[in-house]
C-alpha cells in the first residue's frame, strides 16, 4: 500500500491510502522524491474533471527507481530520474518523425495515468531521464515546465539584438525570462500584473523599468516607449485571453515574430483590423505545445529540449529555484492546492517534497 492524492471526482480529491502500482515489463517504479502542481491540475482537479477517475493527477515530478518490471535493464534500479510525462503511441506520423509531443493518440502520466501526487509512480523507461548528481529532485521536478518554456523560445528564431516581449509572468512565463536571459538576450520586455511578480522577475535579472504593470500602465504605451515605436521583433503571448493575443499582434513589429504560449480561457476572436494587421506587416504566428523528448542520448550535440534544460541545470546556469515559493509533504499538500484555486497567497511554483 502507498499514500496518493486521488481525483474520484471534480472537487472530490482525497488523501487516501491505495494499492502500490502493478509495473508492466517495460515500467519501472519511481519513489516520488519532488513534485510541483502545475496551474492545469487546479480545472483539473476542482472543474473539469481528469479523463479517467479515479486518478492520481500530477505530471511535474523526479524520484529514485526503487523497483523495475521484468524486462528492465537492472542498471536503472537506484538511478534518480526526471520524468517525461507524455507517452506517446509510437505508431502515427508525428511519433513516426520523432515528433512525440504531437503525438495523435497518446496517454499522459498525470491526467489519463496515474501521476506524481503519491508516493509511488510506474512509469515506462522510456520516459525517463538520468540525473546529474549536482541536479537535485526540486529542480528536476521542473524539468517538465522549464523544458515547455525552452520549446516555446526555440520555435521562434532570435537575433541578440532584438526586442523581445514576454506577456504574463506566471510559472511558463518566469521560466522563459529566465532562459532567455541566460542566452544573453538583454532586450527583454516583461508585462505582469502583481508586484510579486515584479519582484521574482528582478530576482532574475530583469531591470524594473523594463517591467510594465497591466494594471497601473497603458502596455501599448510601455512597449512603444521602448522600442521608438516600432514594436516588438518577437512577443511570447503567455496568458491565453482573446485580449492579450489582440495585443501580441497589434504591438508587434513589421516582420515581427508572435509565440502564441498560454492554453486559452475561452474561444479566441479576431477583430478585423487586428487580421489586417497579420497581413499587413507579414507577421510570422507560431503555437507552441509541450516539449520535445527523444527517449535517447543526445546525438552528433543535437539536444531535444529536455537534454537542453538539463546541461543548463547541470551547469548552474539557470537557478529555477528561485521561483519555489512553497514547499508542503505529501500530507499537507492540500494546502498548496487551496492557495492555487483560492489565490489567497501570492506563489509561483508550489512543490511537494517527500521526506
């Protein structure tokens, strides 16, 4: 038996005591060392339901093999591993061009699988990757939103010297003003609308002038103010409303470059001149989704983007720490999920960390 969090309903998730997951011959067991709670699980979790229940939902987390299934390589037992989350079928057109996270028909650890939200997971070996020993559990249980982050800036070509616009400040969008100023990008503009979120992205080294506040300041103003009204080379829109996409579009540069990040509240409406504008000043569109894995080592210096993530981490040149604002056991993670739905606390990434 193990100890889970268990979504038997919407709005029914209980801290329960369950069976210890069965493991096929191509899974091993992962004792849950970190997991962090993903702004997904909270309409997962208390609105929309999973797409199975019951379910153990959680799909940011990193442990240590304690157990492998019969055909595994008996060298994994005892390694510490980041998980990659999706389970791809292997069998459509994008799994067959390596494309995994566009895969057609695949499962997902977390919200079609049981998750991280436990003290035991069975996971596939092929979704696991080996950690460095200088990479500790909480930052690899960021892998999954650090790798979605660096997937979004890698779709989109940057030159050093452009402007670059990342709207809404939540854990996608630190992360990617985080990686972003590690690749030496200086010219970055952020947009939020909470002073903690102010204050995290100076921690990360963004200047406070290059920081606009959508509540107290007009953000067509702000970004015309700082790129002689030309507009922004390239705009990472990571809210997800109809307004925000409008104004990625409308204060991007002639020739300019729009990442379209955010997972969407509600239908999303273009108003004429906003199309004409796409139009008009040959804008280039981009959405972006998940990440990029491989399932093998990285070959001829090519990097999927989780490989990327991890010799960032290796090296200590991104600090994702910096954006751990909680830290429950698996017994009072209740408390990071009610701060999460209730926003009765000003957090960025909650995490949940065995003993």
């Amino acid at each position: 038996m193990m100890k889970a969090w268990v979504l038997h309903g919407i709005g029914d998730f209980r801290f329960e005591e369950v069976g210890e997951p069965h493991l096929a011959e191509d899974e091993v067991l992962v004792s849950v060392k970190a997991a962090g709670i993903c702004g997904s699980d909270i309409p997962r979790i208390y609105e929309n339901g999973a797409h199975r229940m019951p379910l153990v939902p959680g799909h940011e987390f990193a442990g240590e093999v304690v157990k492998t299934g019969s055909q595994v390589d008996g060298q994994w037992l005892g390694s510490r591993v980041g998980v990659f989350p999706l389970i791809p079928c292997r069998t459509c057109r994008p799994c067959q061009d390596g494309a995994y996270e566009m895969c057609r028909n695949y499962s997902y650890l977390g919200s079609r699988k049981d998750g991280g939200f436990a003290e035991y997971v069975a996971v596939p070996t092929w979704n696991l990757l080996r950690l460095p020993e200088q990479v500790s559990f909480e930052e690899a249980a960021m892998l999954e939103p650090m790798a979605v982050a660096v997937h979004a800036m890698r779709r989109v070509e940057i030159a050093p010297n452009d402007t670059v616009v990342v709207a809404g400040l939540g854990t996608i969008g630190q992360l990617l003003t985080m990686f972003l100023l590690e690749r030496g990008i200086q010219n970055i503009l952020v947009i939020g609308n909470k002073e903690f979120q102010k204050q995290t992205a100076q921690r990360l080294g963004v200047c406070g002038a290059r920081y606009c506040d959508s509540r107290s300041e007009d953000v067509r103003d702000f970004i015309m103010r700082h790129t002689d009204a030309y507009g922004a080379d390239v705009f990472f829109e990571c809210v997800g409303k109809n307004q925000t996409v409008s104004q990625a579009i409308d204060l991007a540069a002639p020739a300019g470059k729009i990442c379209l990040v955010g997972n969407p509240y509600s239908g999303m409406n273009l108003e004429q001149n906003t199309y004409w504008k796409i139009l008009r000043h040959q804008l280039r569109v981009t959405g972006t989704w998940n990440s990029s894995f491989s399932g093998t080592e990285p070959d001829n210096g090519a990097l999927d983007d989780w490989q990327y993530v991890i010799q960032k981490l290796a090296s200590k040149r991104v600090a994702p720490k910096k954006l751990i604002t909680h830290t429950f056991s698996i017994e009072e993670l209740w408390q990071g999920f009610q701060i999460m739905r209730d926003k009765t606390q000003d957090y960025i990434k909650i995490m949940m960390t065995a003993e």
